[in-house]
C-alpha cells in the first residue's frame, strides 16, 4: 500500500486576518477617548474575539483532516488484520482472562479499603466523643472556676463597701464635731481610701444639698416612705455605689422635711443599716 499524506492547509491568511485585527483592536484601545463611550470597548471585544476565531480556526480543521486521514489508515489497516483473525481472537481471550485477574485483584481491594475506612469511621467517632466528653468537663471545671470568683468577688466588695461606709460615718462624725482640723484630715483620709476602691471599679457618689430626691439614686431610711416631687435633699447619711458602671446601691438619704420630725441618726446606726 502506498504511503499517504495528510493535506496541509495553509495558515498565513489566518495569521494576516488576526493581525488585521489586532490592529483595529489597538486602534480602539488608542482612540478609546475619540469614540462614544461604550463603543470603543465594544470594538475591542469583537476585534479579540473574531481574532481568538481566526487564530484557532487552521489548527481545528487541520487537526480534523488528520483525525480523518487517522480513522481512514486505520481502517486500512484493520484491513489488512483481517487476514490475522485467529491471532487476534487469542489475544482477546488472553487479554479477557488478563482482565478477570485485575478484576478480582480489584474487588478485594476495594473490600479492603471499605474496611480500612470502616474501621477510621470507628476511630474518628470514638476520638469525637472522648474530645466532647473531654470538652465538657473542661466547661464544667470553668463554669465552676467562675462561680468561685464571682463569690469571691461579691465577698470582697461587700467588705470594702463596708469598709468605705465606716469610712464615711468617720467623716460625718469630724464634721458634726466642727472641728476643721479633724475634718480636714478624715477627708483626706476618705479621698485616699476612695482612691483605692476607684482602681477595683468601685465609685461611691454622695447626693449635694438641696437636690431633688430621685427614686433611682436615693433611698431613705424609712423604706415605706414616700417622698413628693417637691421634696428636696438636706444631707447624705451613706455614699451609694456603683461597680464597673452599674449601680449596686443607692445612696440612703434624709429629707429637709424630715429634719424637724426626726433625729439625726448616729454612725453606728449607718453602719447597722447599710
């Protein structure tokens, strides 16, 4: 049989089209400014894409006339194998025994792979439930940690509250005394003091003279009392509180109309009563 040879086409009108265009699409990028807006960019795009077309065009119908010239020689020379069918026939039986071997090699390694990922199924649910089991204790241990500081939080701002209130009834002692030395130094000493419950986050906050009673930041000792709008401050007997910026007491005042019905109360019975 004579040797044949696929037909070349040729691609040099391809290769000058894509330049051509090329050329047109560098000219829409050039006069991007000189053209309506929009339209330059649409030029640009048909140019490259008609080019893209161009460029793989030669290669496509080439590469299907040798797809073509292919199948064409290889019927040939299935052809002339023809001759050669007894050859052929035991060459498939040998390669269909060939196949049922690699078959079965595959079926039992794929039974083994099924229990090798049976098996990390198992692992991973037994590793995921001591991890939760783990995680919930670890949780339990913080939750309980937490509650133990809370207490011990609350225990020692309940004791520097207090502290703060025998502090304050020092001072209303020294004040009612008249004596502006003693007074003197008990305000600095409560400043002080203050100073140190400021950097825990403990405010105290005493109501001034003559402001309205407010049901919010005051209360009186009388707690079935009930105070008009009208009514106004005369003096703070115990500072209130505030911790981190929320109120924790309120301020325990009396009431210019309660100071010709009712004595003044004694420190101790601030102490007793905050």
């Amino acid at each position: 049989m004579t040797e044949s040879t696929t037909p070349k086409l040729k691609k040099w009108p391809f290769l000058l089209a894509d330049m051509a265009l090329l050329a047109v699409a560098l000219y829409a990028v050039i006069s991007s400014r000189s053209l309506p807006q929009g339209w330059w960019a649409l030029l640009l795009l048909a140019a490259v894409a008609i080019a893209a077309w161009l460029g793989v065009t030669p290669f496509l119908v080439q590469h299907r006339a040798d797809l073509k010239f292919a199948e064409t020689k290889g019927l040939a020379n299935a052809v002339e194998q023809m001759t050669n069918l007894r050859t052929f026939t035991n060459q498939i039986s040998f390669a269909t025994a060939q196949w049922q071997l690699v078959q079965e090699q595959a079926t039992r390694t794929v039974g083994m792979a099924k229990e090798i990922a049976d098996r990390m199924t198992v692992e991973a649910q037994a590793f995921s439930n001591f991890m939760q089991k783990a995680g919930d204790a670890e949780k339990g241990h913080l939750r309980l940690e937490v509650e133990k500081l809370r207490r011990t939080e609350a225990d020692w701002l309940q004791v520097l509250v207090l502290t703060l209130d025998h502090v304050y009834a020092l001072f209303l002692a020294g004040r009612r005394s008249g004596q502006q030395n003693i007074i003197q130094q008990l305000s600095s000493f409560q400043n002080a003091c203050r100073d140190v419950a400021r950097k825990v986050g403990l405010i105290p906050f005493e109501a001034a003279a003559n402001e309205p009673f407010n049901s919010k930041l005051h209360q009186l000792l009388d707690s079935e009392a009930k105070p008009t709008p009208s009514d106004r401050i005369s003096e703070t007997l115990a500072p209130g509180y505030t911790f981190q910026g929320q109120l924790i007491r309120n301020a325990l005042v009396q009431l210019k109309s309660e100071d010709a019905a009712k004595p003044k109360p004694e420190p101790d019975l601030l102490l007793s009563g905050s």
